[in-house]
C-alpha cells in the first residue's frame, strides 16, 4: 500500500503526518508527501532521512499532481486553502473544488484506487459559505463512488480548537487585544476540538485496509460544546476583564469589519458561517473520534486549556 499525502506543510496536513509518524501506522517508505514548495527546500531534511518520498505537486499543473500520484493506492485529499477562490458565490467548479476536482481526476487518472477527502464540521446542506466547495466535492466524488471508479471516504474534520480568534470577531492579536467588545453576527453550540486530536484521528482511518472505512462519511469531532459565550467568559477570566459578545445581523457584522480594512469579499463570505451556528449545525454528535482516541487511551483536549495557551 502506498499513500499520497497532500498539504503535508499546512496544519491539519502537518499534523496527520506527524501522528502517522509519532505513532508508527504506516512505514514511511509507503509515504508519498506532495507539496507545491520546492522538494529540496531544508524544512523537509527529517522526511528524506526517514525514506520518505517527495513529489511536487501544484492544483493548478494537473501534470504535476498526475505524476505525484502515480503509483499510489490511496490518496489524501486535503482540501485547498485557497479560500479567496470561493468568494462572491464563486459558480460551480470556479470554487475551491476547482482544485479538488483537479486532484482527484488525476488521481483517477494515475490508478489511486480509494480517496480520502477532508471536508468540514458543518452539516450538508449548510447556511456556511465556507461549506459551499466541500458540499461539491463531496457531490462529485459520491458520483465517481457509484459509478465503481474509486472508494470514498469523507472525513468531516470539525472545526478546530486553534480557529476559536476567527469566529471571535477575528481576534487575532490575542493578548495584545485591546477590545472589551467582540462583534459576531450569530453564536450556537460548536463541537470544538484540537488538530492534534483530529490529526490522530485521521491519521488511524489513513492507516486501516481500505474496507473498513470505504464508502463511509462521518464527523472527527468531540461532542462537548462551547459557544462564543463560553469563549467570552474564558477570554475575561484569562484577560482578568470583561469582555463582552455583541450579537448584530449580519449585515451590521460585514459592515463593521470591512470598515476595518477587511476584505469585504472575505467578510460576506464568512459571515454565513453564524447563521450555521445559530441552526447547531457544529454541534456534532458522532462517537468516531472519541472512540479512536479512546482506544489509544487519550481523551480530548478542552477548548479552555486552547484558548488559554493561546492567549499567554
């Protein structure tokens, strides 16, 4: 068995291959690892000592992506960060599943055999902007899935622990935040949990024979939940003062960020993503993920003990 790895320098990517790797599932000369950065770049010295393959691979060459899979049984599809691509209710296959489209119909072409595609926490159909390209590939890559040409498997990755700054009315500077007011078009319960978790998750699903989760579409999410409340009153206890949710329309939210110099394109776009929250589309119920970590006797990372690294 041999797997291409996509995205493997961006986060969730990252950290799937680090816990194949910490963990021992999969021998690294089955490994595969495609990346649109230069292959000789020093970052990725420890993969060549451990006989890991490197294949350069870009969405936008599907040559490149045809020649990186070639040979491979599997591939993980990790879905673009190109989210600019989705913006201005971008029409079918000018989204981000433009790319994804480009990476499985090379993967068709170069004989992979079962894809496994990362998708989102939120519900399909969704209100969330940001699940329009997932909600695609998924469509698309259900229909190959009928007609025999390859096995699925659609990993709804929940939303992590680490993005809490994006749907807190982008509190980036964290520490260095002076506001005592956050500003959110929405708020609902969301199914929290770390990428090291989710990372693990995956990472064991990659690892299983192919019939145990072919054909299967399932959430990598704790149960409990948090909302942008909760988060306000972590934020206060850490900061040692309040700071206050202000819930407005959306109108009123995409208004007030992109006075900020916000990309308005980006803000309407993500501001769909709380009319998601307040439906409880994050609130996830499935048991897959605490089940797997469960069995590697580890249990989820609070959102709390998150937020507080992150705000110190």
């Amino acid at each position: 068995m041999t797997i291409a790895l996509t995205s493997a320098t961006g986060k969730l990517g990252g950290a799937v291959l680090k816990a194949i790797l910490d963990n021992k599932l999969i021998d690294p000369k089955e490994l595969i690892v495609c990346t649109s950065s230069d292959t000789k770049d020093a970052r990725f010295d420890t993969l060549r000592t451990q006989n890991i393959t490197l294949r350069q691979a870009n969405f936008d060459d599907a040559a490149s992506l045809t020649q990186a899979y070639a040979g491979c049984d599997k591939l993980f599809l990790v879905s673009t960060p190109r989210i600019e691509m989705d913006y201005n209710n971008a029409p079918l296959w000018q989204g981000r599943e433009k790319h994804h489209r480009a990476a499985i119909d090379a993967a068709l072409e170069a004989g992979v055999n079962h894809i496994y595609y990362t998708s989102l926490g939120f519900a399909n159909p969704s209100k969330a902007g940001v699940m329009r390209a997932h909600i695609r590939t998924e469509a698309y890559l259900h229909d190959l899935e009928k007609e025999g040409k390859v096995r699925v498997t659609i990993i709804r990755e929940g939303l992590y622990n680490e993005s809490w700054p994006l749907y807190f009315g982008y509190y980036f500077g964290l520490k260095d935040e002076t506001r005592t007011e956050v500003v959110v078009a929405g708020d609902g319960p969301v199914s929290w949990t770390s990428i090291a978790d989710m990372a693990f998750g995956t990472a064991k699903v990659l690892a299983a024979p192919s019939e145990e989760w072919s054909g299967k579409t399932f959430y990598l999410s704790q149960k409990q939940t948090r909302t942008l409340q909760d988060i306000a009153g972590i934020v206060s206890r850490v900061k040692g003062q309040e700071i206050r949710l202000k819930v407005v329309s959306r109108k009123e939210y995409e208004d007030y960020y992109a006075e900020k110099r916000t990309d308005r394109a980006s803000v309407e776009w993500w501001s769909s993503s709380y009319d998601a929250l307040k439906d409880g589309e994050c609130a996830i119920e499935d048991p897959t993920l605490e089940r797997l970590l469960g069995e590697a006797g580890r249990s989820p990372e609070p959102l709390e003990k998150t937020v507080e690294e992150m705000l110190k």
